[in-house]
C-alpha cells in the first residue's frame, strides 16, 4: 500500500500548488501504471451532457463539439466520452441531457462490460454529480439535469466490485469517474497505458478515496482537457460529458 500512499501525497502537493481553479488535470504514477485525472467541481462549472448537434447527428468527436459551442460564444474546457452506445452511436442504456430523457434505464444484466451487473449512472444535477448503482438510482429516482449509464461500477460504496480479479489478464487503456459523498466533487481519470479493472478501480477507492466510481469504456478512451493542451482524436463517440465557459473577450 506504500505506493498508493505516496500517489495520494503526490497528487495532494501538486493540486495544493496549482492555482485556485474549478478543473484541475494532473498526470500520476501508481505502482507502474500512468493516468491522467481531471476534478471538475459541479457547484463552480458547467458540467453537462451532449450527444447530438443541432441538426440531429451525433457530435462525434471533440472537434465538432468545440466548433458547435464556439457558433454560440463557448468555450470547451473539459470532455471526455461518457457511456457506451450502438454502431449509430444511440446510447446503451439510460440517458438524460437537459432534462429530456433519450433512452431508459436497463438493469438487466447482458453481453459485455455494461452487462456486467452491477452497473450505474452518472447524475448530474443542479451543482452537484453523483455516480450510482443502477438500483440505487431506481429507487431514489434523483431529479437528473443529464444522466448517463455505463457499466460496471468500479466501486460501489467504498467496496469494488465483486468480479473483478487481482490476478485479470484483461488490460486495457480505461476511462471512469468518481464522485464525492456529498457530490461536490466528480473526478474523471484515463489510463495512458492499460490496466485491470481491479488496478482501475483501486485508483478511485485507495487513491482518490472516492465511494462510488464507474467505468465508462476501454475500446473508446478520449479526453480533452483545455488545461493540459490535449484533444485526443480516434473513432466516433457516442454520450459526450463536458465542462463548457464563456469564451474570454
């Protein structure tokens, strides 16, 4: 646990040195393994969901989305894909963007990692993000500005999940989120190299010490982050979760 320690400290001195800012985006070592983490505070940004341009088609990628907010006086500051989706890139399970619900819950289990009960949701409401476990979501049922649903949860309060293994032999370059109990804080990490479910989540529960954390893919990984002059390209996404600004004048 030596390792996981010292991440932490790292990761505590540098966030402390940086200035005061709502996004903040660092690259950390854990035993071996390299990740980027973004922290986006719900109450001082705009963290919000996007799937499809005016004209009805899915952004895409970055590139489109930036475009989109500049025509309207935005700025991109933060994003990063946000759930799995279909070949015409309609999403999987449960999706909720201004209030206007586009798909429903599943919460059945099925074929591949979002099948992989449990699964969960990103909510994001009015200055606040959680991430749940999808039954938990459905017998809350939380009033929800954007919602999301992917799968598996990483961490479901506080424990991993229960099929993943120390021992996996399935690596890939991951994306996930976690949220703060309270839900003043969601943090969004990329792996820069690949990883094991169980190395994955231990990052959001012994690092981060966040209690709920979800996966939200491992074949399409993207992340643009204004703060670290990053914009990664590579195949079309689906589900798109963003922190947006007025452009300075």
């Amino acid at each position: 646990m030596r390792a996981w320690t010292r991440a932490l400290a790292a990761l505590g001195l540098a966030l402390l040195a940086q200035p005061a800012k709502a996004v903040t985006c660092e690259s950390m070592s854990v035993e071996g393994s390299r990740y980027t983490i973004c922290e986006v505070r719900p109450a001082q940004e705009t963290l919000r969901l996007f799937l499809r341009g005016e004209g009805g088609q899915p952004y895409g990628n970055f590139s489109a989305l930036e475009t989109a907010l500049g025509a309207r006086g935005e700025t991109l500051v933060f994003a990063m894909n946000a759930g799995m989706y279909h070949e015409d890139r309609s999403p999987v399970g449960q999706y909720i963007e201004d209030g206007q619900e586009e798909m429903r819950v599943i919460a059945t289990p099925g074929p591949g990692n979002f099948g992989l009960l449990p699964n969960g949701l990103l909510c994001i409401q009015d200055g606040s993000a959680q991430v749940l476990e999808t039954r938990a979501y459905l017998a809350q049922r939380p009033d929800c500005l954007h919602a999301t649903q992917s799968g598996p949860m990483l961490v479901i309060d506080g424990e991993l999940h229960p099929r993943f293994l120390p021992d996996s032999s399935s690596r890939y370059i991951r994306n996930g989120v976690g949220t703060s109990e309270d839900g003043q804080r969601a943090v969004f990490v990329i792996s820069e190299n690949s990883v094991t479910f169980h190395e994955f989540a231990r990052l959001f529960r012994d690092v981060l010490k966040l209690p709920n954390a979800l996966f939200l893919d491992g074949n399409v990984s993207r992340l643009h982050a204004q703060d670290l002059g990053r914009s990664d390209l590579g195949r079309p996404m689906g589900p798109i979760v963003a922190v947006t600004a007025p452009k300075s004048p």
